[in-house]
C-alpha cells in the first residue's frame, strides 16, 4: 500500500471509499468552527472535499497531505486559486504544528499495524489543546483491507495513553453509504509530562 498502490487505484478509478461530497458529519463539525485562521491538516486527503469545504468557508490555513502523484498534481490544479496547501508526502515523515487534524478514510486506509504510530505522530503534529476530530469506521470488513475496520473499544485502548476522549459516539448524521458505521470522533492530545511513559 505505497504511493503506486494509491496511485494506480485514483488511475484506475477504484475509489469505492470517494463519497463525492464532504462527509457529512465532518461538515457538521466545521461549521461550528469560529477560528478561520486555525491550521488545519487533512493527512490522506484523497479528492479533498473536505479541505474544498474549508476554503469555500474562508479557512486560511488548510494543508493537504497524499501520497498518490497523480492525486497530488490534480489538488495542486484544483486548489491553484485558493490558500489550500497540498503536499505529496507521508504522513508518518511529515513535521508540522496544527490546531486540528482532520480524519476522513485515512486511519482505515492505513495497515493495522501502524496504527501505535499513527497515535503517537498526530501526538506529536497537534498543538497543546488542539484536536483530532473526523469519522472511524466501526465495523469489520469481510476482505482484507484496505479499508481496515475497528470498534469503539479498540480506538479506546489504542488513543487512551496519548489523548483525553472528549467524543467517541456513533454518527447520527452519516452518508446514506455508511448509515450505523461510522463514530465521530474529537480527541485531544494529554500534555506532554502526562505521556511520558509511553515514549
């Protein structure tokens, strides 16, 4: 699941996962937001609906991250006129501060195994008293991923050490494709002398 995976997939066309639209309850969450001047990640970006939402909303600080290079040259033209950043990067290499991380089908695409480090670095990219807000899955998937699934119980063992859980819930307002399958999430991360032990 390397750059060419992720690329061939976009050539081809097999993005089951593309809802054509902002996720709703990721838009529920932005329009909540007051702060238009908060920075803003979205690792995994795919076609971006969420960070076009933002800039239609006039957030000044939105960067996105993919590693697919047929995907990041088509953002790079979408997003030419707008103050949308979007870097062809890996997350788990990419250094930055934010006020709040996005998660919108990347955790899913990302092998299983690498979930501790997934935890640990978006620790490290959130500012004290930022957040990490965006949509799980909360089912298993009968074919090996991705996507990979998960349950609540799970995100509560794996985000616990790093993050105070201020919302871990089933979504009342998810896309019609995924009605009883997504929780909303909305972490923020322990400070630093907190999670100590955990490095």
């Amino acid at each position: 699941m390397d750059s060419q995976f992720w690329n061939e997939r976009y050539i081809s066309g097999e993005t089951g996962w593309d809802m054509g639209e902002v996720s709703p309850p990721l838009k529920a969450y932005i329009d909540q937001i007051t702060d238009r001047d908060l920075r803003i990640l979205i690792p995994g970006g795919g076609n971006s609906y969420e960070a076009a939402y933002l800039a239609g909303q006039a957030f000044s600080d939105v960067t996105v991250l993919d590693i697919a290079p047929i995907l990041v040259s088509r953002l790079k033209e979408k997003f030419a006129r707008t103050r949308v950043k979007v870097l062809e990067e890996d997350f788990f290499n990419h250094q930055g501060s934010y006020d709040l991380v996005l998660e919108q089908t990347f955790f899913c695409a990302i092998d299983p195994s690498r979930r501790p480090d997934y935890v640990k670095h978006m620790y490290e990219l959130i500012k004290p008293g930022g957040h990490l807000a965006g949509v799980l899955f909360n089912r298993p998937f009968p074919k090996a991923g991705p996507p990979f699934g998960g349950t609540e119980e799970e995100y509560r063992k794996l985000f616990t050490p790093y993050f105070d859980i201020k919302t871990l819930q089933g979504c009342y307002n998810s896309h019609p494709a995924r009605q009883g399958y997504e929780l909303f999430i909305n972490f923020m991360p322990k400070l630093k002398t907190l999670c100590e032990d955990f490095y």
